[in-house]
C-alpha cells in the first residue's frame, strides 16, 4: 500500500525558473490496485512517481511504502521496496553489459552485493524460461549486449528486471512512449500480464487515453501540480476515451478562462 | 638483450598502471588525476618502508592500501561533497606530493642493499638454477636478475588480471561496471552508486600504486617526481590495448590491457635506443594519445563526406 500525505515540490525555488510542479498531492493506493495516470504535457505526472521512487526529496509531506515511512530514504534504498521502468528506453539497462547480467542485477535488487559469483549456472539455467516467457527472440542472445537490442526488446526487459524480485510498488513512465506501435503494444501486453499475475501495486503514466481506458481498476487525472480527478471502480470501468477527451477539453477551457482572466487584469492593471 | 627485457618487465609492471586507469577511465568514466600521485605514493611507502626493515611483501601490500585511501578520498570528494571529478583527483594530487615529500623525508630514496622483491626473486632464482649467472627466457640469455624479476612480474601480474577479471564478475563487481555504464538503473536496481565510485577509485588506485611499489623496488628507487605524466602513459597502453583486441569482452580487455602496456613500453625502448631524445618522450606520449582520442571521430566524418560525396 502506498500512502502519500500533502506532497510538495518546487523546483529553482526563488529563481525566474520556478516550478511548482506538485502542490499538494494526496493520495492512497491499495495493495494489488493497478492506477492509471494521465495528464497534460508538464502537469506533474513524472514529477509524482519521482517524488515516490526518491529521485528526490519533496519539500513537505510524507509518503509511506509497505507500512514504512520513506519519506527521507535516498533512492537507492528505496529500490528495495519499488521496481521503475523509465520512459527512455535507455535509462532501464546497461548498454555495454550483456541480457544476463542486467538481469543478474535485477535479481540482487535491493539485496546485499557482495563476492558471490553474479551469474551461477542455477541462475543462468532459469534465464532462459522467463526471457522466453517475454516473446521477444531474446533467449537465444543471452551474452549479447544490450546496446544491440531495439528500444521495444529494452523495454521488454526492463520491465522483466524490474519485476525480477516481487517489487511492493511498480512504477510505469509512459514506459511505451518511445516506441513504435507494434512493441508499444507488445510491451503494454506484458506490463498487464506480469502486474496480474504478480498482482502488483502499480502507478503507470500514460499518454495513450486507450491504455487509459482499458488499463488498470482506478484513474486519476492531473494539472498543475494536482489530483483534478481521481475515477475508481464502476466510474473507471464505465469510462471511454470519449469521457477522457471531455474531460481534457474541459482542463483546456479552463486554461482559456484562466487566460482571458489574466488579460483582462492585464488590460485593467497595466 | 638486457635492455628489452627489461623493458618487458618495466612494461609488465606498468600494466598495473594500466588496468587502474582502465578502471578509472573506462569503467567509471572518471578522468582519474590521482593516479600521478598514487603511482608514486606506492613507490614511497614501499621504499621507506623497505628502509626501515619491513618485509617486501608487506611493503608492497602497504603501497597498495595508501593508493586505495588516496582513490577513496578523490571518491569522496567527488561524491559526497560534489567537487567535479578532474578536479577531485587534481586536489588528492596536488596533497599527495607533499605528503610523498614528508613519507621520504627527502625528494628520492635510493633501495641499494635493502632488501626487495626484486632481490627476492633474484636469490629464488639463483638457488633454483644452482649458481648460474645467465639464464633463457623465450630463447634469450639474460642475467639472472632480469630474468628473475621479469619472471616474477610476469606471474604476479598474471594473478592480479585473474583476481580482477573474477572481481568484476562477481555481484560487487558487476554492480561496479553497471554504475560506470548506467548509474540511473543500477540506483533504481538499490545499488548505491556514491558508494561503488568511491570502491572502485579505491580499486583503481591501489594497483596504480602496486605499479609504484614493484616500479622502486625493480629499479632501486622512489622519486618524488616518478609519477608525471603517468595518466597519459596508463592511456596510451589502455588504448593500445584496445586496438589489439578490438572486443569489449571484459577477460579480454584485461589482457588487452596489460599487452597495450608492454608493447607501449616495447616501443619507448626501441625508439630511445635509435636515438630519440628523452625529453620528447612525454611530448610523444601526449601526441599519441590525442590522436587515438581524435582519430576514430576523424575517420567518421572523412567516411561519411565521402559517402556524401558520393551520394551528390
Ligand atoms: N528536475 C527538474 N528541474 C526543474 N524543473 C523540473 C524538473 N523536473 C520537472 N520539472 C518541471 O516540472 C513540471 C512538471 O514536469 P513533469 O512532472 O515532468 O511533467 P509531466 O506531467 O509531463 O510528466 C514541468 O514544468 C517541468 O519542466
Ligand atoms: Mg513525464
């Protein structure tokens, strides 16, 4: 279970570069609840799932993980309790490093590292089963680097490693963005197959109001640094992409408002 | 003879050298400037050290440990207190000369009847060839104690690259080159990368300094100035090195490596006995390395003019 309590962050705080990209989120996720987020471009959507993974420390509020309160852990330290798949397909693995021992990495996720060989014939021997499990032709490749494999294959596995040891929380950043849309489909197709399977808590970002649609048990919709709706049970099932784009059409005409309303100050003021 | 053979083993020290910059350079992608300053803080441990009676072995373990703490501490100025790293290892540097200074007590300590690991290896020798004065190594006749220390620099430095080649493929290890390679994942993965910097500059540094120690003790000193420009040498043989071998397998970078760095020293002999004057030397070196830095992008844009070229 995820909690987060009134989070905050502003970035370049006193300079021209201000951003107060979260201003006050709340939000609790149930155990095995898988929760879609949407959002204009620069609402706050990676920032949040950030602030969760500990990219960062948020100026207020406090976020507890599984019982515990992570609010001051350093990233590294919560990756015990977070599995992350980034939206670039580059951040995920480690391009000079061959399939295996990326995913012998995986497998030691927050877990002590020490001078135990990092890839024994009872790890190599099971490799293959769950590359394979993937269908993305990689079982026979094992020793090849990461570099050679396409942004879809990345993915694939990241979202392989990052699922490796039962994660409590699973972070998905438009992590099909990048990608044409055979493997975006591919990838989204796994996504939904190893988190319910797993049942696995999960956060996932998107762009795409189909997977936003079809995905997940709970939506929640953000702007400017905010939960503006937050759509669960039968709301969510009943929800089409039609209802989204209302929806977004709806923040726009805000915007619009908001924006005559500043140049009718202006107007007045200045 | 005498000459290239000592080359060979000169070289084979060296490739210590080698793979600490090859850690640091490659692996982390950290420009390591300790490593002037490590080189020779190995050599004036184990020199003093071997001054005052301590046993070679323990001399030489000693150089390693002071290079580790010299790698750590440029870690850890890079990391925790956020100094760029150029300038990290300009400061340990710069710091270690003078404590070089104040280890010595003087700028350069002669080993003349101490005893090292190159007399050492001299009397194991000697008493295995029952007294003879020469002795053949690959078909050459060579005195015994060329003979003896290349020997022992040959098998010491053939553990130290299997001992590292195992390191790197263990979890630690591995989540070393992953920090080097991707530090976002291998940080979202639970592995904290400030830490991995700071072991592996450790690392990196140590053998820079065993390259120090075993460098005294075979040519019969520790010189306060030992280490200049050895960044650019450890470079020059890395990437050498790398033209040899032409594949990013971890076993084989090793050994491309430690050969890099034999046939760099192999050439450096070759061209001062035909009478290229010293003093260039470092010039040279400089020279070389800016062109295999240079070259591959050269190449790359000459190769696609010329396709454009074509194509018009
Ligand atoms: N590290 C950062 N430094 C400065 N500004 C940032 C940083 N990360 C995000 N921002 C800003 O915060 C706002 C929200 O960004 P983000 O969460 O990435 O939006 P999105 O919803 O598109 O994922 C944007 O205006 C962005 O420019
Ligand atoms: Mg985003």
């Amino acid at each position: 279970m995820l909690e987060i309590r009134g989070i905050a962050k502003t970035f370049n705080p006193g300079t021209l570069n201000e951003v107060r990209a979260l201003q006050g989120v709340d939000l609790t996720i149930q155990e095995g609840s898988f929760v879609v987020v949407i959002g204009t471009n620069g609402s706050g959507k990676s920032t949040l799932l950030n602030a969760v993974a500990g990219t960062f420390l948020v100026d207020t509020g406090a976020i507890r993980l599984a019982g515990t309160d992570v609010t001051r852990w350093p990233e590294h330290r919560r990756a015990t309790l977070i599995g992350r798949v980034f939206q670039n397909p580059f951040s995920g693995t480690a391009p000079h490093m061959s399939i295996a021992e990326n995913l012998s990495l995986a497998a030691r996720r927050g877990r002590r590292r020490g001078l135990g060989w990092s890839l024994p014939r009872i790890f190599t021997d099971q490799l293959g089963e769950h590359v394979r499990r993937l269908s993305m032709g990689l079982e026979g490749r094992l020793d090849n680097a990461i570099g050679s494999l396409s942004g879809g294959q990345r993915q694939a596995l990241t979202l392989l490693m990052a699922t490796w040891l039962k994660p409590q929380l699973l972070l998905l950043d438009e992590h099909t963005a990048a990608l044409d849309p055979k493997s975006a489909d591919q990838v989204i197709r796994l996504s939904e197959e190893i988190v319910s399977r797993d049942r696995l808590t999960t956060l996932m970002v998107t762009h795409s109001m189909q997977q936003a649609t079809s995905l997940g048990d709970r939506l929640i919709m953000m702007h400017r640094g905010r939960v503006l709706h937050d759509l669960q049970g039968s709301e969510k099932r009943r929800l089409r992409v039609d209802d989204l784009l209302a929806r977004f059409e709806e923040v726009r005409r805000g915007e619009l408002l908001d924006e005559t309303a500043a140049d009718m100050l202006k107007q007045t003021y200045v | 003879m005498t000459l290239l053979i000592g080359a060979w083993t000169i070289g084979l020290i060296l490739s210590l050298l080698a793979l600490g910059v090859f850690i640091s350079f490659r692996i982390f992608d950290f420009p390591d400037i300790t490593t002037e300053g490590s080189i020779t803080l190995g050599a004036t441990i184990a020199a003093t050290l071997l001054v005052v009676g301590v046993s070679p072995a323990w001399a030489t373990v000693a150089g390693f440990c002071g290079g580790a703490v010299a790698g750590a501490t440029t870690g850890i100025l890079h990391t925790k207190f956020k100094i760029h790293g150029l300038l990290s290892g300009i400061l340990v540097m710069t710091a270690l000369y003078s404590i070089n200074l104040r280890i010595m007590g003087k700028s350069n300590v002669p080993l003349l009847s101490e005893v090292t690991l190159a007399t050492r290896a001299e009397q194991l020798a000697a008493s295995l060839l029952g007294g003879a004065a020469n002795f053949n190594v690959f078909g050459w006749e060579v005195g015994v104690r060329d003979g003896a220390m290349f020997v022992f620099s040959l098998l010491f430095i053939a553990l130290v690259g299997v001992l590292l080649y195992a390191f790197f493929r263990t979890n630690l290890g591995t989540a070393m080159r992953a920090a080097g390679d991707n530090a976002q994942m291998i940080k979202a993965l639970g592995a904290n990368v400030d830490h991995m910097i700071i072991g592996g500059l450790a690392l990196a540094n140590g053998l820079v300094a065993l390259a120090g120690a075993l460098l005294a003790q075979y040519q019969g000193f520790a010189d306060v100035q030992m280490g200049i420009g050895m960044v650019v040498w450890g470079l020059a043989s890395v990437i050498i090195g790398e033209a040899l071998i032409g594949s990013p397998s971890l076993g084989l970078t090793i050994v491309g490596a430690v050969m890099g760095s034999i046939l760099f020293r192999l050439l450096v002999a070759i061209a001062l006995r035909a009478g290229l004057d010293p003093n260039d030397l470092k010039l040279i070196t400089a020279t070389f390395v800016f062109l295999a830095l240079i070259l591959p992008n050269l190449l790359a844009s000459l190769k696609s003019n010329n396709a454009r070229v074509t194509n018009a």
